[in-house]
C-alpha cells in the first residue's frame, strides 16, 4: 500500500494502533508545541519559523473537533511552511479527505488531517472485519480512531471497501457527496431530497434513522433504470442543520459499467458537488 505524507509520518513514529495516534506526539516530532485556550477570531492556528512552530488551538470545541483542527495545522505546518495561517470554523473540515482542489491549501490540511486521524494502513484491515456497512459500523469505527462521524464516513468511502456513498444535503446551499471508486459514476445522486427518502423527514425533525431500509433508487438517482432497483438508505443529523446519509448498493446489476452510456444519458446537476 503507498503510503500518504501524513500515513508515512505515522508509520515512521512506529504508530500501528489507531490508539496510539497522539497527535501531540506527532506534533513535537515535527518541531511543533501545541498550546490550548480560547480563541475569539479563528479556531486553530499556527505560526512557525525555520524547523519550530507553535499550534493553538481553540479548546472550547468539542474534543473530536480540537482534535481534528490540530491535525489540520499539522497538515498546514506540513505543506505550508514559512507562512502565517489563521484558521477559521469554515475553513477546517469542510472539505475532510476531499481528494479534488488539491491545490487549495485549506484543502490539502483537511485531507492530510484525515489521513493522520485515520491512516489507511490501519483503517483498511479494521474494515475487512465488518461485512456490512451502516450507521452501527461507521461509529465503531470511528470511536477506536477518536474520528468525528463525518470524517470516518468519508475515509470509508475512499477506502472502496463497501459498494456505497454518501450524500449531504443542507438547506439553501449545495449538497455534496462522497462514493466508494467501486461505485460507477453514472449513479450521481439528486439535488435535493425526494419526499420519500427518510432523509427529509430527519433534516425536518433532527431525528436519527436508527435503522437502514430499503428504498427505490429512484428517489436517489434521476435516471431511467433506477426505477428497477432499490438501495439501503440510512441517515442522521448533522450540526449546522445538515444531514448526512449513507447508501448502500446490493444489486450487483447497478454496479455493472455500462457499454452504452448514451442509452440513458449521463446527467449531471451543476448544483451538485463531489468531495
């Protein structure tokens, strides 16, 4: 497995439990001290000069969230030093392990952290332990690294483990999705959210499907077959009034490629983004 920049600082720490990333640890071995306490104007930031730096970090967040800026600043102190970097809350996590923009410097910190949080040398061995994917999982999962549960959805569809995506919808702005490379490209999920799907219901009433079930993909995906199929949906709150779903595919017919795309016609909505 090739390792990313942040995987390889791992493995070089001889870290091989997800237990074992401190990233204070971490921290220090890349010169850089970490302080907490509050902060009024940005959430996390980094100031460093030559091999040193000092991180601050907002300490009034959450312990996930503290957590996950300071890798964020690591990921900064990694790829953009000599270089006074002051990190809002709207800039940290709102692109976690997006693999496009990978040029944007707020971007590369938020795929570096990811990776440093759940390095995929780790993660894909745990993942060959579950042979299903659902809500249950991904916060099993996601509790053994300490990861937020948005974080670990992510890098579980990256890791192409499971045949799923999933799919955040937010009101007024555009939804985003994030799918396995198992996934083909031709199921791109709607804009907004059919009135059959539970998703509505939970972004309307906060309320957590505890449990998947079946669904008509074409609530889904605005194609002509997808009226033949069904996928497991299961979704949950998340802050900011935003919900987040996973869907899993069981049909292998629906991950067949197609030969004649143009049978049906690729649509794709601009008012939808990939992570």
């Amino acid at each position: 497995m090739s390792l990313s920049r942040a995987e390889a600082i791992l493995e070089s720490l001889g870290i091989d439990r997800p237990e074992d990333i401190d990233l204070e640890m971490v921290a220090w071995s890349l010169g850089a001290k970490v302080k907490y306490r509050p902060l009024c104007s940005c959430e996390a930031r980094i100031c460093g000069h030559g091999n040193k730096a000092i991180i601050t970090v907002d300490d009034r967040k959450s312990a996930r969230r503290v957590r996950f800026s300071l890798a964020h600043e690591l990921g900064h102190w990694t790829h953009h030093r000599e270089r006074l970097l002051i990190c809002r809350s709207v800039d940290i996590g709102k692109s976690s392990g997006s693999r496009r923009d990978a040029t944007d410097p707020e971007k590369v910190a938020d795929r570096f952290a990811s990776e440093l949080i759940l390095p995929s040398y780790i993660l894909h061995p745990m993942l060959k332990g579950y042979r299903t994917l659902n809500l249950k999982t991904m916060r099993e999962v996601g509790s053994a690294f300490n990861a937020s549960l948005t974080a670990t959805a992510i890098r579980i569809m990256q890791s192409n483990t499971f045949h799923a995506m999933i799919v955040c919808h937010r009101p007024g702005k555009k939804p985003w999705f994030e799918r396995a490379d198992c996934v083909p490209d031709r199921w791109f999920p709607k804009a907004t959210l059919d009135c059959e799907s539970y998703a509505k219901e939970v972004l309307a009433n906060k309320t957590e499907q505890v449990h998947p079930r079946k669904i008509g993909a074409d609530a889904w995906f605005d194609r002509p077959e997808a009226e033949r199929y069904e996928v497991s949906e299961q979704s949950f709150p998340l802050p900011n009034n935003e919900v987040l779903t996973l869907l899993t595919f069981s049909d292998p017919a629906m991950m067949e490629e197609q030969r004649e795309r143009r049978q049906y016609g690729l649509s794709i909505d601009p008012a939808i983004r990939v992570r």
